[in-house]
C-alpha cells in the first residue's frame, strides 16, 4: 500500500494584483509512493516539480484533488484537512528538506537539527546527541555547533539544513535539490543517508538536478511536464 | 493531562462582534485554539486586531458571540456568563497579557523582583524565600542578571522591560498567553532576542498564544496559525507558512507582497 497518494491534484494561482490574472500551474498530478520507494520528479525548471512537494507538504493550498498520507491505520488528506492535523502530520510523518535554511536568529546550529526531535517529544539529551551524530556525518566541524548558522557559507547551511530533515526519520521524506551547491563528499553523504531511509521504509519523493545523484537514490522518474497546465 | 482533553479546545470563539456605538470594532471572528498552538493576528492599524484581542481577554465585553474556555478543571465556561471576580482571577493565574508598552503592564515604581512576584502573591504565595527565588529564575529565564533584581524597570532600557514584563505573565505558568505587538518599538537586534526568548518559553511551556502583530516576519517565526484581518473581519486564516505562502485573499496578497526585503 502506498505512504503517500495523491490524485488529480491541481494547482491554480490567482493573482489579484494583476487583474486577478490565473496562472494554472498543475493538473491532473497522480501518482503513488511506496514505503522504500524513491521517486524523482523530472522536468526543466517551472514545470511545477516544487510546487508538487509544496503542496504535499500543505504548504500550497490544494484547489483540486487528493493528497493523502497513510500514517498505520490513519488516512489525512491534507488537502482538506485542518491546520491542526497538518500540523500533526508534519511532525509525526513528513520531512522537508529544501537547499535553504530558514535561521532563527541566536539559536545554535546543534538546537536547530535538534529541534524536530525534540518537538517529537524526544528527550533533549537524546535529541542532542543524535544531532551531533549527523552534524559529524555531514562533517559540519564541532566549531561551529554552537554557532546561530545566519554568517555560515552556504554549503554549511545547506548541511545543517539536512542534518535537520533527515534525523527524524519521518515515514515520508520531500527533498528540493537536497545536493545543490554540495561537494562530491557531502553528495555522497546525502545519498548514504537517504539510502538508509529508504531501507527503513521511507517513501521519498525528490527532486535531484544531479544525474548521478538521481541514478543512486531514485527508483521511478515521474515526468512533471505530463502535468504541467497548458499555458 | 488526559489525551482526550488535549483534543478539546482549550478556547472557543464563537461569532464574535464589537461595536463602538456605530462602529464596527470586529465583526463575526469564530476561530478555536488548542493547547500549545500560537496563533497571530495580523492586519494594518484599525483593522480590529486589537479588538479582538481584547474581546478574547475579556477586557471588553462583545455585542454578539461567545467566548468558551476550557478551565483547568477540565469543564468549559463561557467568559461572560461567570462572574467578574471569577473572570479576573482567570486573568490573574491562567492567563498572560503583554502589552506593547511594558508600562501598560509593569508597575513601574516597583522592583523587577517586586513586579514578578507580585503575580505569584495573587494566586495566594506567601513564603517570600519562595517568591524572590522564583522571581529571580525567572529573572535568568529572560536573561535579566540578577543583580537588577531590586532596581525598579523604571532604569531598564525598552528589551529589558518587555522580558521583565514577559517574566510578570509567565511566572504562573499560564495556559494562555495574549500580547499586543510584543516586539513594537524594539531595535531589530533587541526584537530578534525577545522573539528567540519567546518562541522558547512557548514551545517548552506548551503555552497557548495569540499575538497580534503587523509584522509578516514575526508571524511567521512565533506562530503556526495566522488569521488576516481587514476592516474588523477576518479575510483569511490558515497555517501560517500556507497563508504567507499561498495568499488567496486580494489584500493579503498585497500585505505579502509589500514586504521589503532584507
């Protein structure tokens, strides 16, 4: 049985500021995703392939369809459900990596990977120290744990910004070019780790720019461009 | 805390009118906030937001709806049905305000350790070993040294006050916390400190909040929800990140859209 469903979803922006213009985005999005299954959404850039994670993720409101999460004997459609059970699939079920980390000011790189295990009720000692594994498998060096990551290079915060969405271990994982502007040893990193989420029965939808990186981690290429609105 | 409490809302707002003789202050506002959630009212100045906060205080009394709260207790009373002394001790113990202005809700001739352990004598401490180690962690919770303990606000720059101020309402451990433009009036370094310290003590208290705040950026780094307002009515609610994300409403795509960026 699928994690992870969605059927005939479609997206259409209105934009008021423009004379209400309507900009069709997506129609018609269907597909599955198994527990241990990755699959790669491919098209060129504006083809919506973001827009599919960001309305997985309730981020983008569904206008049209279905997207559903299988969490045991549960079933949310987030595009019909409430803040509140959004709010709960996020933390107990969906991981979302996106190449850009979103500081808190003052808060330490350590707290910020830490924090999605601790908003899952996992004591803050434990919490910290699988933090600090991954921070180490990122080879983000110790220095800088204890540093808000606001003046981090790029890379950097793009690794502390995986260390974060992969701790969990959540059953479905959306990763946006997880690997842009990575080097080869972080690369090879990223796809270790999504390889392990994988055997643990994460369903993974990704969007990988990297051909070798797609070929390592994807099971299924889905064709964004199929879904695109005839403009 | 059963879990078969935790799904019951802890407050209900139900059609909820304001009207100053023939001005509308805030028409038909129905929302429910659950235990823990941090919701953020935003709009332009005279929008109703203020007014609906004090609405849900009750501060001021609605023209229409109902207010129902979920007592620690378990049972559900509505606001304006129990008597006054009743309402104010729930003001008192359960509940938090900060105001914009921490000298709305500071006594300002009194000292830091005064003013925060003042809250605790209301809900009937008496021991003042107790009360001044109380008010001092406090005090450190909200990164005042203790030295200041004994100086009154009055020598406190504007950060030191609102954290004094965010002290005074925590210190009860309310259920419920309402601030007013919390971070107005505050230099952005002294914002981004007050708004780390609070996002903290929320999530680790699992405080309920409702923040009213013109500030986009603010909403979406204290709040899960958020509710538009414009002309005493709310235009748009959802998940914070959806609704600044995902704009539906004409003028919150305008309120998204005029934001400079930094």
């Amino acid at each position: 049985m699928a994690a992870l469903e969605l059927s005939a979803v479609t997206k259409i922006f209105t934009m008021h500021l423009q004379g209400g213009l309507r900009l069709p985005v997506l129609r018609g999005v269907s597909f599955g995703v198994e527990p241990g299954q990755c699959i790669a959404l491919t098209g060129p850039s504006g083809a919506g392939k973001s827009s599919i994670l960001k309305l997985i993720y309730g981020n983008y409101r569904c206008d049209q369809g279905q997207i559903l999460v299988h969490q045991g004997d549960e079933i949310v459609d987030i595009a019909g459900a409430s803040p509140r059970q959004i709010l709960r699939v996020r933390q107990r079920a969906l991981g979302y990596v996106t190449q850009f980390l979103r500081a808190v000011p003052r808060v330490s790189a350590l707290d910020i990977v830490a924090e999605p295990l601790v908003m899952k009720s996992v004591p803050r000692e434990t919490a910290l120290a699988r933090a600090a594994a991954m921070l180490r498998r990122f080879n983000v060096p110790e220095r800088l744990w204890s540093l808000p990551p606001a003046t981090f290079s790029g890379g950097e915060q793009q690794r502390i910004n995986l260390a974060r969405g992969l701790l969990p271990e959540h059953p479905i994982l959306l990763l946006d070019e997880p690997t842009a502007s990575l080097d080869a040893n972080n690369r090879a990193v990223v796809v270790d780790v999504v390889r392990e989420r994988k055997r643990q029965g994460a369903a993974i939808v990704a969007i990988v720019h990297d051909d070798d990186v797609r070929a390592a981690i994807a099971d299924i290429a889905v064709d964004v461009t199929h879904f695109a609105s005839a403009a | 805390m059963s879990t078969a409490n935790d799904e019951l809302p802890l407050l209900v707002a139900q059609g909820l009118t304001k009207w100053y003789g023939r001005r509308l202050g805030c028409r038909d506002a129905s929302f429910e906030l659950y235990e823990g959630e941090v919701m953020a009212v935003v709009g332009e100045s005279g929008s109703g937001k203020t007014t609906l906060l004090q609405l849900l205080s009750a501060q001021v009394e609605p023209s229409a709806g109902q207010i129902l709260y979920r007592m620690r207790d378990g049972s559900t009373a509505d606001l304006w049905s129990m008597s006054e002394p009743m309402r104010r001790f729930l003001f008192r113990t359960d509940w938090g305000y900060v105001h914009q202005d921490p000298k709305l809700g500071l006594r300002m001739g009194v000292s830091a350790g005064g003013n925060v352990g003042e809250r605790l004598m209301a809900v009937g401490d008496r021991n003042y070993g107790a009360i001044r180690a109380a008010a001092a962690d406090w005090l450190g919770r909200v990164e005042i040294p203790e030295s200041r303990i004994d100086d009154t606000p009055r020598t406190y720059s504007g950060g030191m006050r609102q954290r004094l101020q965010i002290a005074r309402n925590l210190v009860t451990a309310p259920r419920l916390i309402f601030m007013d433009e919390p971070t107005g009036g505050l230099d952005v370094s002294v914002q981004a400190r007050l708004l780390d310290l609070l996002r903290r003590i929320v999530s680790e208290m699992r405080i309920a909040a409702i923040v009213v705040t013109h500030d986009l950026a603010v909403a979406r780094l204290l709040s899960n929800r958020i509710m538009v307002m414009k002309d005493g009515k709310v235009i748009e609610h959802g998940l914070t990140d959806q609704v600044l994300d995902d704009p539906h409403e004409p003028y919150t795509q305008l309120l998204v859209s005029s934001i400079l960026p930094a």
